[in-house]
C-alpha cells in the first residue's frame, strides 16, 4: 500500500505553475497526515491520493484529522468502475459513504466531462467557512476514460475564501464585558495563526495589559516568554479570571472546556 501526495508547484519565486508536484508516501494514512498538514501551512488543500478499498480507509484517519482541525485537504480514492457499481468488483467498497461522516464533502465523480467541476466543489469546500477535509471518488473508467474537449464542463479557480467579519455590536458588547472586568484573561487559538493576526493580537494584548494563555494550536502567535504569557498558568490564579476572551480558540479539553474548577464560574 502506498499513498501519493499532491502539492501545488511554483516557480523560484513562488509562483505557481500549471501542475502539481507529487510525493510518494509507504502508506496511505502517512500521505494523508501529510496532505493536510500542507493544507494548514499553506491554507490551500493538499490532495491526498488513494487505491480503492484498503486505501481509503487508510487514509480515513488523515481525512477525519484534518476535519476536526479545520485543516483543508482533498482524499481522492480509486474505485471500481462505474458500471460495476454492486457487484463485488476487487476491492469495492462503499467509500463515499464511509467518507462522509469525516469530512464536510464527499461525492463521486460521474463522468469525465464533471471532473474540473467536482475538484473545484472539492476545493471551494475545502476552504470556505470554517476549512476541512473533503473526498472525492475516482471509478477506474472514469481514471481511464476520455471525452471531447469542448465537452467539458468549464470552472474557474476556487477563489481564496471571503474574510468573515463579526457584527459590531458583538465586538462592542465584548469589549464592554471587558473592560468592566477586574481579571480578565485572553486564550489564544489556531483561528489567530489561521487568519495571520499576529500583529493584531499582540497589539490588542499589550494595548490592554491583559495575560493570555494560549492552545496548543495557537503556539506562535505570541511568545511563551512574553511577560504577559501564562504558559502554564499556575501563577496566573486562572480560576480566579471571572472574564476570558477567546481569540480563535474553542473551549475544548485543552482549555477544560471553559469551566470549574480550573476556571471560575461567570
């Protein structure tokens, strides 16, 4: 079993070009962490391809990871042909059912005149709203087969995703509730390094005067030694901080959830 990776290439000065650069990885579950963990960094989807069957449940795990971290990438999986659909053809399996709980699109490619518009579904999904994985199904006479050029379902690039703005009156009420409280404290998420806001946050921070602790995912965005970073948290008195403003962060296990004892009840 073996899984392949696809990065879009660029040029020396980092602009892209026409195709994609590809990996081969020993296993489809190592491709696959490595497809996403593209997707973060670049804020593009890496693509992720897969054998049918045993390749696709392999590279499950990288798929529903990159759901649950927000992180865009694209699993492609081989499948039997269309026209077999059923019939115990090798490997078959239901892929895009099992695929679906994992990520926010799955769909199978029908004809080859519909490929650039699955890919461009598969991508816009990817990356608009909250990013995540998506997956898309490849039949072997679809891999295989051709169509007349001027048959072909026409797509532009998925444009970058629109920047998302809270309504004011949300951020006026928050920051209300923060100025009126005597222990305040910020928590620091992935959501501040995904949207590049560094410079927003430590300006916001320092501004305020106010200490922050960070997730696991927001490491970076501010520095551990900063003399408002509570790293650990200890000397802090957190479950004292009656006010915490989440910055790109959710109240998840790492925080614990957001509630007694370790933080105070509001």
């Amino acid at each position: 079993m073996f899984g392949v990776v696809g990065f879009r290439s660029a040029d020396r000065r980092g602009r892209p070009e026409g195709g994609c650069r590809l990996y081969r990885d020993a296993h489809e579950q190592a491709a696959s962490y490595a497809a996403q963990a593209y997707g973060y960094l670049k804020g593009r989807p890496g693509a992720c391809i897969v054998v049918t069957g045993p390749g696709v449940v392999h590279g499950l795990a990288g798929l529903a990871n990159a759901q649950q971290n927000c992180w865009p990438m694209i699993l492609i999986g081989g499948a039997s042909e269309t026209y077999r659909g059923g019939m115990g053809a090798f490997q078959e399996e239901r892929q895009v059912l099992i695929a679906s709980p994992f990520c926010k699109f799955a769909h199978a490619i029908d004809t080859v005149e519909r490929i650039p518009y699955f890919v461009e579904m598969a991508t816009r999904n990817a990356i608009y709203g909250r990013p995540g994985a998506t997956y898309l199904d490849m039949p072997d006479n679809i891999i295989t087969g051709k169509c007349e050029e001027d048959k072909v379902v026409q797509v532009e690039r998925a444009p970058d995703p629109p920047r998302t703005v809270a309504p004011q009156e949300y951020i006026e009420d928050a920051l209300n509730l923060l100025e009126k409280a005597e222990r305040p404290l910020v928590l620091v998420g992935k959501g501040m390094a995904w949207s590049r806001a560094e410079d927003e946050v430590r300006s916001f921070i320092e501004r305020n005067a106010i200490p922050f602790l960070r997730s696991p995912m927001g490491k970076g965005v501010m520095p551990d030694d900063h003399p408002l970073s509570g790293r650990g948290g200890a000397h802090l008195g957190i479950a004292e901080r009656r006010r915490r403003l989440l910055m790109g962060a959710r109240s998840t296990g790492s925080s614990h959830f957001g509630q007694a004892p370790r933080y105070a009840r509001t």
